[in-house]
C-alpha cells in the first residue's frame, strides 16, 4: 500500500502500523513515538543508590585469593557492579570500579591500554605499582593514576594481603568503541624513576624545562597523590573555616600543569567533614562514586539512606538529589566523569 492510498481520517493505528511496519523494512523507525524517551526534560539514570560494606567486600575478597591466583586472573578484581545495570561491568553508566587484590608475593603482570585508571588503596601495607617506569607504593587513602595507554603492573613484595579500589573508564571507552590493549614481553616494567617523582618533579612549584600546556593536556604527569601529603591540607581548611555547605572542605585533585582535572574522563575530589555537619540538598548530572576513608555517617539519596564507614564504597548515580550527614569527623573520596561532560559542555548542577 503507499502513503497516497492511505485514509487518514480513518483507521488512524492501523494506517500508522502499516507505516511503521514499511519504513522498519528498511531501518528507519519515527522519531515522534520516542522523543520524550530520547529527549527528556531531566536526566533519568538507569542506575541506582548503593552501597557496598567493606568488611562483607574484604571477607569475599579474600576467597578469591583461594579461587583464582593473580597470574591466571590477569588482575584479581571484584566488580561493583550497580545493581540496576548488572552483567554490565559498571557502576555507572561512565564508569567501571572494582576492588582488586594481590597476595603476598605475587606480581600483576604489565600491559597497557586505552582506558584510563585510578586507584584508591584501602587495605594493607607493602604493595606497589608501577606507572610509566614510576615505581609507586601504596600507602591507605593514596590516590594512583594510570593514565591512558601507559604501562602499568602492580607487585606484593609484602606480608599482608593489600586491597585498593580501582575506577577505569572503559564503558566510556567501549561507549566510542576506542578500547585497545597490548602486553609486554617482560612481567613487571624497569623502574628506573623513584617512589614520589612524578609529584616532587611536577608538582612543587617548578617542572621540567621545556614543559608546556600541551605535554600534559588530557592527563597530569602526577602518578601518585600520598593520602600523607593530600589529608593536611584539607585539615587546614576545615581549621580556617573553608567548609563548602555541600562538599565540606574539599579539594580537586589537580594537574599541575594545566590546573585542570587529572585526566579528561575521570576527576576526583577529597573532603574533610567536620562531625555533626549536615549537608545540604545537591544534585549534578555527574554520577558519582564515594569512598569513606575515615569517619562514619550517612548519605541520603532520594529516600534511600546510605549509612557508611571506613572502606565503603557508595554510589550517587547523575541528578539523584542527596546531602551528607556525619555522625563524627569524616573523610570522603569522591571520583565521577565530571571532566568529560565539563569538556562537553553538559555538566549541570542544582543546590
Ligand atoms: O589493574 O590494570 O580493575 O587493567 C580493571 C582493568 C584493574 C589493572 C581493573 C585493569 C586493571
Ligand atoms: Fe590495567
């Protein structure tokens, strides 16, 4: 039948389903029946509020080390995987997190790859990982970037079994299907840069000569951000009375050449909350996801109430209203996509 056949003041459904059905033929589908889905008034995320309690983490974690070794594993990891987007490796609809696990002597073998990666050590001593020839040890609460492409392994040359968070923004980069990887012949990479160089070198008021904009523009040099070197200033903040209504006294975790984010699909922030402080209503377009790292309180989101202590990791998925409240002096972690909708030009927020 073609259009010209068609009686509209007739048989409207009917006559629109035989149209529908031809134009599907040939891939083609009408706008005007999903254009509230595909253009809505608000964001609606597909994912939920969680929260993921360190010690039930820790104990199965722990297992794992009896399942799989680190070797056969390629890299032990636990996916926090939101529970409204399960079997999709993620915990937001941008962002993957796991928390991975290395036993006493073993070695994560060195590869590189198109995503980019953070870490937020939470459990252990004596473990350490390699970036770009910087061998980094991990210390709790310090904050370790895997840049885009560079070589990365990590090794327990310790006694105790060390635990971190890892947030990669692979559903970013399978979203633009952009994702390469390739391993090294060699299992763990030549250090010849000390613990703390990339930080002494790019981040005390001088850099490298010859440094410009451009050398670092999507990523900071930094490797390693020490909880030891991060927690004083915030403390010296919340002394002077620097306390944001919402985030508390809180910092970015900066380039230094730039002053930007750390790279340009993940940022991260670390907070100080004094104890009683009450938060007020926030919401933004970044879904974000907390790390208690000292402390205890709860955050509201929606009617959901996250009750949280050290270790655990929590969820805020995008325009989600919450506010914090602590029952005691706090320290909250936070990473989200914030620097790729920023650079995009879509990141909103409403207090
Ligand atoms: O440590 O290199 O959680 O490549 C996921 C992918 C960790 C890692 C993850 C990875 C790594
Ligand atoms: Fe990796």
């Amino acid at each position: 039948m073609s259009v010209a056949t068609l009686d509209p003041k007739h048989n409207v459904t009917g006559n629109r389903q035989a149209y529908y059905d031809k134009i599907s033929k040939k891939d083609m589908a009408p706008l005007w029946e999903v254009l509230r889905n595909v253009v809505t008034k608000e964001p609606k995320s597909k994912c939920s509020p969680n929260l993921w309690k360190f010690d039930e983490v820790k104990k199965l974690m722990l297992e794992a080390g009896d399942v799989i070794s680190a070797e056969e594993a390629e890299r032990r990891v636990l996916v926090l995987e939101n529970p409204s987007l399960r079997g999709q490796s993620r915990i937001t609809n941008s962002l993957f997190a796991g928390i991975q696990l290395i036993m006493p002597g073993e070695i994560a073998e060195a590869h590189q790859h198109v995503s980019s990666a953070i870490r937020l050590v939470l459990d252990g001593n004596g473990a350490y990982t390699a970036v770009e020839g910087e061998k980094a040890s991990m210390a709790r609460g310090d904050f370790i970037l895997t840049p885009n492409w560079a070589p990365h392994d990590h090794g327990n040359p310790g006694k105790e079994p060390v635990m971190w968070l890892d947030v990669l923004d692979m559903p970013t980069v399978n979203h633009f299907e952009t994702s390469f990887m390739t391993h090294f012949d060699e299992k763990a990479q030549n250090t010849a840069r000390q613990d703390g160089d990339s930080l002494d070198r790019y981040g005390s008021g001088v850099l490298p000569d010859g440094t410009t904009l451009d050398t670092f523009k999507t990523r900071s040099p930094v490797i390693n951000y020490t909880y030891a070197r991060t927690k004083p200033i915030i403390e010296r903040m919340l002394k002077a009375g620097d306390v944001d209504p919402v985030h508390g006294a809180r910092v970015r975790y900066s380039n230094p050449v730039t002053g930007g984010h750390v790279m340009a699909t993940m940022g991260a922030y670390l907070a100080l909350f004094p104890k009683g402080f009450k938060g007020k209503d926030y919401q933004s377009t970044d879904g974000t996801i907390f790390v208690c790292v000292e402390g205890h309180g709860s955050t509201k989101v929606g009617d959901k109430v996250l009750e949280w202590g050290p270790n655990d990791v929590f969820v805020v998925p995008s325009w989600h209203k919450y506010a914090h409240d602590m029952n005691e002096e706090s320290v909250l972690f936070s990473i989200s996509d914030k620097p790729a909708q920023e650079a995009l030009g879509i990141w909103r927020e409403k207090k």
